[in-house]
C-alpha cells in the first residue's frame, strides 16, 4: 500500500502539491564558449556568471553567491515544509560523473528539465546543453526509490544523436521546462534552443492512447522554455509574456484572465513561479507587483528571494519537480 502523499501522479500545474523534488546547486560552466552546445543566454547577468567560470566551478568563483545559492532552495524547501509538501532532493554529483562530463562541464541546478511527470508517467527527457545531458543522473536513484514501487509508468525518450562538432547534434529533445500540463491537454514549447519538434511528436505518441492532446506553443528564439513565458496560477488564471509568443496564447488559454508581463519582467523570471495549490503561489519579491495582481485575485504569496536562481535563467517552477500534483 503506497501511502496517499507518496502516490505518483501529476493532473495540473496548480494541483495540490504533495511531493516535490527541490534542486540542488552545482554548476561547473563548459571549457570555453565554443563548446557550450547553443547560443549564449540573453540575460546580462547570466552571461557575466559565464563568462567568469568557463571551465571552473562557480562556487570556486563566487564562494559566497554559492552559498546564497544554496540558502535559496533551502528556504524554498522550508515554505514547502511548512504547508505539508513533501520534498525530496537529488544527490550531487559523483567525482567520477564529473570527470566524465570533461570540457562540456556539468549543470545540477534545475531539476524541472532532464525529467518530468505527466499525470502517472515518469519521463526521462533529453537536453540539449551538453552540460547538461548527465543532469537526470543525480535524481535516478530518486525516481528508482520513489517510482518503480508505484503504479505509475517510467520511461525515457531516446538519447540524441551525436554531432561531431560540439553542436547540440540532432535530437530528439524534450525538456520538462517546456511541458505545462493541463489535465489531459499539454502545452510544449518549441524555440529551437531546448524541445524540438520530434520530442513533441514522440510525447505526443506515447501519451495518445491515454487521451493526452499535445499542443506545440512557438516561442521566440531566445526564450528557453515555455515556463518563461507562459505560467498556470489556477483554473482561468494564467501569468504571461506575450511578446514571448510569436503565435499568441495557445487557442485553449485564450479564454483565461491575463496577468502580463514585459519581456524585461519575464527575463528576470516573472512567469516562474510555483503554485502550492490553486490559492497559494510563490514568487521572488522581485515580482511584488504581480504579487499584489494575485492577492487582488484572493491567492496567498508567499515570497522567497530566488536572485542568484534566477541568474542562471531559471526560478522556482525550474528548481522543482513534482512527484504528486493532485487534489
């Protein structure tokens, strides 16, 4: 019998929260720009961090931002406490997955990407950063313990190709950042820098027979993910970036009431944050003004100051990664 807060299963993005898993901090940036697999990220202060720690770890750089760091999803993990979530977190890495990961470096900082949970499947996903490709290993023997006891299903999408040039290569690639999840209708964001359009058509496959629709949302080349333009606070309740969206809200938000942001709002992560339940959101203090929009809509805040997360371009929906999303 697998106890009620244990059970495996995801319906929505502001479901109530039961279990969740919390990133860990360690980054060590590849040997120089010419292997970072993509374009080097748009916003200014991740492209400082980056240009100081190429090939070296950023704590060794920035000791003390890796201790804020840490203290940030530490006190993320302790609201998440406190309102009776239950939160587990990866291991770190091994010396020898570090060693293995060579000049491409290594990134354990945003567990919502390398796999991701649609109502009870568990999918292992593919990323295209090569930095980034070991990144589900720190949470495999998380989702052996967790999963493989549970009814739900654990699969993975087929590794990449190998390019030959220190390019991405071809994929397929689907990252967790780009799925929102809306009971039976997905959302997966295509930009051309993480899912591409075979991880979607794959998805889209192995979810048909259980009644999923998956609909592909454009996203303007430089943006990510989808969870950085788009993001669910509750039903007909949704955080958005339009200028993010070449193409529009998707047909089935459009009835939704709109809480925008600029594009300025959504680089520092204004769309990133995580809803408890369907009343209860947390976001950066930085975000106060859609803070106050929330509350005027009877949602709680909870704020938690996630500026060094959010440097790397990526805030609390990126830190987490639900195991059981359910009311």
């Amino acid at each position: 019998m697998i106890a009620n807060d244990a059970r495996i299963r995801v319906d929505s993005e502001f479901a109530a929260l039961r279990t969740v898993v919390v990133s860990r901090c360690e980054f060590r940036a590849p040997d120089s720009p010419a292997i970072l697999g993509h374009q080097m990220p748009v916003e200014p202060e991740a492209v400082r961090v980056l240009e100081g720690t190429w090939g070296r770890e950023f704590g060794a750089v920035f000791p003390e931002r890796q201790r804020l760091w840490e203290d940030e999803r530490d006190n993320l993990a302790e609201v998440l406490t406190r309102y009776g979530v239950r939160v587990l977190r990866p291991r770190l890495f091994t010396a020898a997955e570090k060693a293995a990961a060579g000049p491409h470096g290594y990134a354990n900082f945003f567990v919502r990407d390398p796999w991701f949970t649609i109502g009870e499947h568990v999918i292992e996903g593919s990323l295209q950063f090569p930095h980034r490709r070991l990144e589900v290993l720190t949470s495999r023997s998380l989702l052996l313990d967790q999963v493989m006891p549970a009814p739900a299903r654990y699969v993975s999408i087929p590794i990449p190709e190998v390019s030959g040039d220190g390019a991405a290569g071809p994929g397929p690639f689907l990252e967790g950042g780009d799925v929102l999840v809306l009971g039976k209708d997905l959302f997966v964001g295509e930009s051309g820098m993480a899912t591409d359009r075979t991880g979607t058509e794959w998805l889209a496959k192995y979810l048909r027979a259980d009644g999923y629709t998956v609909t592909p949302v454009p996203l303007k080349s430089h943006v990510l993910h989808l969870d950085c333009a788009i993001g669910l606070v509750r039903e007909g309740l949704m955080i958005v970036c339009p200028d993010r969206l070449p193409d529009g809200v998707p047909e089935t938000l459009r009835d939704w009431e709109r809480i925008d942001v600029s594009e300025e709002e959504a680089a520092a992560m204004a769309t990133n944050g995580l809803p408890i339940d369907a009343e209860t959101y947390i976001t950066d203090p930085q975000f106060e003004r859609v803070g106050h929009q929330l509350q005027a809509r009877g949602i709680t805040v909870e704020y938690v100051d996630f500026s060094v997360s959010r440097m790397f371009g990526g805030a609390f929906r990126c830190s987490t990664q639900p195991l059981g999303r359910f009311d």
